[in-house]
C-alpha cells in the first residue's frame, strides 16, 4: 500500500514546482523576446505584442501585460535569466531582481536574500530614482476609467494617479468613510467597501451641494417597461434616462426623497408620462425631519449626513407617503444598509431607536 506524503514532502513538492514553473517561464520569456524581436504581432493583425501574447496563450490581458515586460527585462539580465533558467529563483523574484538591478546596486542578488517580494518591491522603490522627467511622465499618463458591465447594473472602477494626488484620494476617502457608522451587526465593512461608499458620498455632494443644503437630490427620469417591471416585481423593465438599469431596491430608494420623472413603456413605446414629482414634498420632509430631531433614528447612529426620509412599507409595495410611514435616516442607513445590503427595519423596535434584521434569514444584529 503506498504510503501517504508527509506534510514536509507536500511543501517541499508545491516549492519544486514553482522553480519548475520558473524554469519553464524563462524558456517562454526567451522565445516572446525573439518573436518581438521580429514583430510578430504585426503581422497577425495585433496592435501589440501584449495584445498577441493575451491572444495566443489564452491568458488574462494582466498576465501577457506582466510576461511581455518580463521577457523585456528578464532577459537583458543574463544573471537572473540564468537562475531563473536555472531554477534557483522563482519568476516573481527574476522580475524584481531585474528592477533592483537598475538601480545600480552592485550585488543584487545578494542584497536581495533578506527580503521576502513584498520587501524587495519596497526595497527596490525606495532604491529607484524619480527624475523629473518621469515625474512629468506620470503626470501624463494620469487617468481615471470608469466600465460598466453589460447591462449597467455595475460598474468597474481603475485609473493612475501621480503618488501626491493619489495619498490626497486615499486620505479623502479614508477620512470620509471613517465618519460613516457601523452597520447594523456592529460591522464596519471591508476597507474597500468604506472607499467604495465615501466616493459615492463625495460625488454625490459634488452634484447637489453639501449635506446642509434642502434641495440635495437630482431630477431622474425613469422608465419603466409596464408588463416586464409587473410580471417580475420590478426586477426587470426599470431603466434611468442614462440606460443604467436599477432593481425593486435602487427603484425604492428613489421614490422616498428623488425628483422623478416616469414614463410609462410597453415594448418600448411610451404610453404615459408621468408629472416631475417628488414622493416627499418639502413640507413634509421639514416636518419629518423636526419630528425625529433632526437625526437618524437607527438606534445609536449620531450621523446627521444627508439625512433623508424613507418609506417604512416601501412606496412601491403601496406604502403610504405620510408621517406614519415615514421615518428619518442618515444617507448611510438609507443608502448602503437598507437599499444596498438589504437589510430590513424591525418593527418591533421603538420609532425613535430603529433597529434591523438581516436580509437572507440571517441572525439579527445583537
């Protein structure tokens, strides 16, 4: 009966492989430098030798990104192509041993054995000189790109910011997301969700003023496709004027405190424009706002953020647009917690110190 591998034989076996992975890389980086060298990509209709390489190999485009600038650098450095070839380094290391190289540190490889590859990618930016003219060149080549997927309902956010711009970006949005409560369950979200957050919070100032002003939501058309938006519970058939599609929640928020426009569509043509309406008038809004002090009234939040009335029985499950049906939230509670993540209010808390349940059948926040 053959004997099970011990722990240290399995680790030793995933190390043999990842050299064996090296060794194989090197081979591939030396045959992606001669067919650049004769600029085969030209010549089967690509725009780029990255492009060809993504194309070829069937890898992500951020994959032949990283094996074309290796095959670029790797192999200018006779030593570490060696020993990558060799196996005596992984590609990962070859890659930054190349940059560390052009530092002009004499003995890279050696410098290079106390560090882990997070350590020596810091090593090697601290090594690396930044000219003015590479100062100009990031500058040049900032941008900010902004995809949405096919249907609208999501969007991709990437870009490049020069290292002042993009700390001032990070401190902004760090600084703003830190002033955003706990969800409900005591939470505070992944560092990611809380910059996610706070850049929809700073756009949204940017659009309609500070959180102090009354007036600080946007006119919206939306279009709504009669008999696809009833047979699927609005899960389908809502589009704004901009062809983003939204869902039951995205269309619930919006009717508590937005400007709308409705136009009313069957198979795209419109059979009814509704009045520019905002679901909660001025007056009421004042009112609601006094009655509940002028705070959110999820229990324990002290955010005064664009605080906003919602429909307690939503307005499109015939919820009335009245103080009964009305309660005041902080632009948090009410956009991320109810209408992003789903959570709902629980009715058995008292008025002034709501508290919610979590979507899916979850455990109720302590």
């Amino acid at each position: 009966m053959e004997q099970e591998a011990t722990i240290d034989q399995m680790e030793q076996e995933i190390v043999d492989l990842e050299l064996h992975i090296g060794r194989v890389r090197a081979r591939q980086m030396t045959l992606l430098a001669e067919l650049d060298r004769f600029q085969v990509p030209l010549g089967d209709g690509c725009r780029s030798m990255v492009e060809w390489t993504a194309s070829r190999l069937d890898v992500a485009p951020e994959t032949a990104t990283a094996l074309v600038r290796a095959s670029r650098t790797v192999m200018d450095t006779p030593a570490v192509s060696e020993a990558l070839a060799a196996g005596e380094v992984t590609f990962d290391r070859a890659v930054e041993l190349c940059r560390y190289a052009a530092t002009g540190i004499t003995d890279p490889f050696g410098a290079a054995r106390r560090f882990d590859i997070a350590g020596l990618r810091r090593e090697v930016s601290r090594a690396h000189r930044l000219t003015r003219d590479q100062e100009h060149q990031t500058a040049c080549d900032r941008y900010l790109a902004m995809q949405p997927n096919l249907d609208l309902t999501a969007w991709r956010l990437w870009g490049l910011l020069p290292g002042v711009d993009g700390a001032i970006v990070e401190a902004a949005l760090t600084r703003r997301g830190d002033t955003l409560p706990a969800l409900p369950d005591g939470t505070r979200g992944s560092r990611g969700q809380r910059h996610a957050d706070a850049l929809t919070a700073v756009c949204q100032d940017s659009l309609t003023g500070t959180a102090g002003q009354t007036d600080s939501t946007p006119l919206l058309t939306v279009f709504i496709d009669a008999e696809e938006a009833s047979r699927t519970n609005n899960e389908t058939g809502v589009t704004l004027d901009s062809g983003t599609r939204i869902g039951p929640s995205a269309l619930d928020e919006l009717l508590c405190d937005t400007r709308i426009e409705t136009i009313l569509t069957s198979s795209g043509t419109p059979l009814a424009v509704g009045r520019r309406i905002r679901t909660v008038s001025p007056a009421l809004r004042r009112a609601i706002l006094h009655r509940d002090g002028a705070a959110c009234t999820a229990d324990g939040c002290t955010s005064r953020y664009r605080l906003q009335p919602h429909h307690i029985v939503p307005y499109s499950q015939g919820g009335r647009t009245d103080p009964d049906n009305l309660t005041t939230l902080c632009w948090y509670h009410h956009h991320v917690v109810i209408h992003g993540m789903g959570y709902t209010i629980d009715h058995d808390s008292p008025p002034a110190r709501l508290r919610f349940r979590k979507p899916h059948g979850g455990p109720d926040p302590p």
